[in-house]
C-alpha cells in the first residue's frame, strides 16, 4: 500500500511531464524516489506504512538533503 501511496505522491506533486524521477538505493529505506525542477526539490520515500514526501526550494543539494529525510522517516518506526 506504501508503494502505491507513493506513487500516487509523484503523479500529483510532480507537475512537468519531462522531470525525470530517480530511485535510491542504498538507505535503509524500503524505497525513495527524487525529482529535481530548478531550485525545487522533492524526496518521496517509504519505509515499512510510513510515508513522506518534502518539497524543498532552495540551494541545497540533493544530496545532503536525502539523509536528513531518511534520518527522519526511520525515526517514526521507534
């Protein structure tokens, strides 16, 4: 049911039909999905029946925003 939530997160939230959406590996996450549009960034991710999605408008890179996120979703599984 995540899998399907998340999905569903990604086809409302992500507006421009070219944005291109990836998959990350390697988190303890069961999934997380990216998409970058400018300085708008979003995570999509899912772990066990916790869900987020966080829109992020700014400078920061991807790439240090993507810990912070899953650092927070695991959180909620304690």
């Amino acid at each position: 049911m995540a899998e399907n939530l998340t999905l569903d997160l990604i086809s409302r939230y992500v507006y421009r039909d070219d944005t291109e959406i990836k998959a990350v590996d390697g988190l303890k996450l069961d999934k997380m999905y990216i998409a970058e549009e400018g300085t708008r960034k979003q995570i999509f991710a899912y772990s066990g029946k916790q869900v987020i999605h966080v829109a992020y408008y700014g400078k920061m890179k991807i790439e240090d925003i993507i810990p912070l996120v899953s650092e927070k979703l695991l959180s909620y599984q304690e």
